[in-house]
C-alpha cells in the first residue's frame, strides 16, 4: 500500500506509516474497501475493477479529520479479485508472499534434509528423495504455517490472542508458534485425537477445547470462540498466510532437487485440506521447475482425488474410519482447491494397510518415525498404479507424531 497526502487546507500531515485494508462488499465490477490506518482512523473506498484479475488502481480518500477535509490517496493493488472469498478477504498467494513468508521463516524453521536410500529406491523401483518434514519443529510442516501467520499479526492481536482448530498437527504448531511470542493460544481438537498430540499442545502452554468429531462442527465452535473473546482464527488450511509458510516446504524442495542435480521429478504430497499441496504447487510452477505435484489421501477419504476428477469439490462420507488421523478433511478447501485444480495432476490414494507397511518401510530404510497422514505420500509411492513417469519420485513425509501403538502395530507387520 502507498500512501501520499493532498491536504487541503491544512498545510499537509503526516502521511500514515502503516495501513490495513480489508474488503468489506463485493461487486461485478468493484469492491468497497475498508481501510484503517496506524492512528485507528478508518474509512470506506470504493475501488473499481476494469478486470476481475491482476489489476492496479488508485483511489482517492476523502478524511476528516478536525472538521478539516482532506484528500489522500491510497494505491491498492489486488494479486487476483477472483480468488475473493465470500467473506470479501483477499485470498491470493504470490511468488513473493513466499518468497517472503521463506526469508522470515528461515531463521525460524528446520531446512529439513531430503533422503534417499538404495534399499528405498529398490523397493519402489525408481528413485525416490524423501523430504523429511517428520523432522521439522513439533514434528510436522504445520509450524511452517502457523509461524508465519502468525508472524503477520498486529500488536492487538498478538495481545488478544489466537485460536485454531486442528486434529493435532496444527495444534500444535500454532501452541509452540504462539508461545514463542507470548501470545496466548485456544486450540479446538477432537476428543478422539491421538492423546500424544492434545498432550503435546497442552505442553505448548495452550488451552485445549475438545469437540466430538463427526458431530460437533469444529468451524462452529472456532468462529464462536473467537468472536466472544476477540480471538485472531489461524485456519489450518484456506488461509493465504498459512499457504505462503506452507509453500516454503516447496522452495527448500526446489532448491535441494537442483542441488542434487534432479531435472526429472514429480512430487507426490499427503494431503488434507490441501495448503500444504497448494503452497508447493504454486512453488513449482513459479520456478519454472516442470514438476507436477500429486495429492495423496486414504482410499475412503479420496475428497481431493474425485475433485480433481468432477471439478467441483466433493465431499467424504464420514469423517472417521482411517488411521490417518492427520488428513481426515470433509472436502479440498475453498482457497486451496482452485490452485490444485489448476496445477496438480491426478490424485493418487492408498489404504490404510499400504500406510502401515510404508511407516516400516521408512523406519527400516531411513529410520524416520512417521505418522499415517505423514506416510501416504511413501504408500502410494511404493503401491500405486497410477504413478507418474518421472525417473525420480520426490516424496513429502509432512508428519512424526505417530500413535506409538500404530508404531508398534507397524513395525510387527510380517515384512
Ligand atoms: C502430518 C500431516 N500431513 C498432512 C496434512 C494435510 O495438510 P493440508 O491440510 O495442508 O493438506 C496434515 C494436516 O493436518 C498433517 O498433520
């Protein structure tokens, strides 16, 4: 946003350092935007569109300020109006809010290491490089997302606090995110989440809300948290900021496969709501990699894979029966689903039987502990018939925080 100042009358002021906008009301041809600005002043604009996408325009400010009126002018530029959500907020993630969301994150994260293994590549039967988020802080990628947003927010909302709703991962990347700040944290989980994983967030300093999943809706009980107590809401998902740190998994990738001389890879990525796909998606088409990204999900909770199939966003018939507790999601999301339509190819799946077998498979071959939802990716790597041609499968392991009965019901498989 740049601001200049006409002042009239008043011999100029001061130019705001700081302001927000915020898109309150949707038209074919406009949106009206509500901006707010480092002394609390606010004001409505009405920006026009000549096209619904890429578009920059300047608009004149009328404020008043001492009975005195003033023109500014604020330059607003949109990535994109269509990727708009409902609720008028801008959703759309650049190459430079990566790029951005990555230089932050850098000093924050784990550059975690891609693996391979003869062994690994012998079972699969062409190579395989393992990017092994099971190691990154927390145990998943999920505190990529939530350090970032969380990184973006104001001073009010740091004060006020955040909530999330989340199966585990997310819990507790925003708790660790969130106390590292001292910001205070409200995590929404399932009461049938893995005990290590409430266990864990409560460790974060979090408060933990339990809700029974199937049926409570976890949305419901978020939104109206966060209304009564002034709460910021990190989705874990369809949220641009959580996007952009997500996609950093996707820069280290790009940057590791050219250090490692790859030139012919696909990437095969676990996916629930589908940020994490979305982010690397939108990574390997803005570096020119030639990569296609692959969702991967269990077999009865193929959301993703039927999406990208009908176009439309389909939807699970139940939320429970997996052991891939991770990436039980209803349906792709509202944000995320259009850049996976756009950019990945055919959804792969796995059952939960392939799930347990890839768990072993990485404990034996690269002594990674990884959790269901994390393991997929691997599952359908070495089961899938619907693989793509690439010499070289890259292999996201997103998760660690593994039940350890389904680590030790993994590990007595007959293999
Ligand atoms: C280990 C693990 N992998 C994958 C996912 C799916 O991520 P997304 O919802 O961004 O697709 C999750 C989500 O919680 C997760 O915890």
């Amino acid at each position: 946003v740049d601001w200049s100042h006409d002042a009239v009358g008043n011999g100029g002021i001061k130019p705001p350092r700081h302001v927000s906008l915020k898109c309150t009301e949707i038209f074919s041809d406009a949106v009206i935007v509500s901006t707010r600005d480092d002394t609390n002043r606010t004001n409505d604009a009405i920006v026009s569109a000549a096209e619904t996408r890429c578009f920059a325009t300047t608009v004149c400010m009328h404020k008043s300020q001492h009975g005195v009126r003033l023109n500014g002018y604020i330059k607003v530029l949109f990535g994109q109006l269509a990727a708009l959500d409902h609720n008028g907020e801008v959703m759309s993630v650049t190459i430079s809010d990566i790029e951005q969301a990555y230089s932050a994150l850098a000093k924050q994260v784990v550059r975690t290491p891609m693996l391979n293994s003869p062994r690994l590549d012998a079972l699969a039967g062409r190579r395989i490089v393992v990017k092994a988020e099971c190691l990154q802080r927390t145990g998943s990628f999920k505190y990529r997302g939530a350090s970032h947003a969380l990184n973006t927010l104001n001073r009010a909302e740091k004060a006020n606090g955040v909530i999330a709703y989340s199966s585990g991962n997310h819990a507790q990347g925003v708790a660790l995110a969130a106390q590292e700040r001292n910001i205070p944290a409200t995590i929404v989980m399932p009461d049938d989440a893995p005990t290590n994983k409430i266990a864990n967030t409560r460790a974060y300093g979090a408060r933990v809300v339990t809700y029974q999943r199937g049926v409570e809706s976890r949305e419901a009980i978020g939104d109206s948290i966060a209304k009564r107590d002034g709460l910021a809401l990190i989705k874990p998902y369809d949220d641009h900021r959580v996007i952009a740190g997500q996609a950093s998994v996707g820069v280290e990738i790009s940057q590791q496969c050219s250090e490692l001389g790859l030139d012919d890879f696909s990437v095969l990525c676990c996916c629930g709501g589908g940020g994490l796909s979305a982010g690397i998606a939108l990574v390997l088409e803005a570096y020119n990699t030639g990569a296609q990204l692959h969702t991967c999900e269990p077999d009865a909770f193929d959301d993703t894979a039927r999406s990208l199939i009908t176009g439309t966003r389909q939807t699970n018939a139940t939320e429970t029966g997996s052991i891939c507790d991770a990436i039980l999601t209803p349906s792709p999301g509202e944000f995320t689903f259009p850049i996976l339509q756009r950019l990945a190819g055919t959804g792969l799946v796995a059952s939960d039987t392939e799930v347990l077998k890839a768990i072993a498979v990485a404990f034996d071959t690269l002594k990674l502990v990884v959790e269901p939802g994390g393991a997929i990716a691997l599952a359908a790597a070495l089961f899938s018939d619907q693989l793509p041609d690439s010499d070289t499968l890259v292999v996201v392991l997103s998760g660690g925080n593994v039940d350890p009965r389904i680590f030790q019901q993994a590990l007595g498989l007959n293999r």
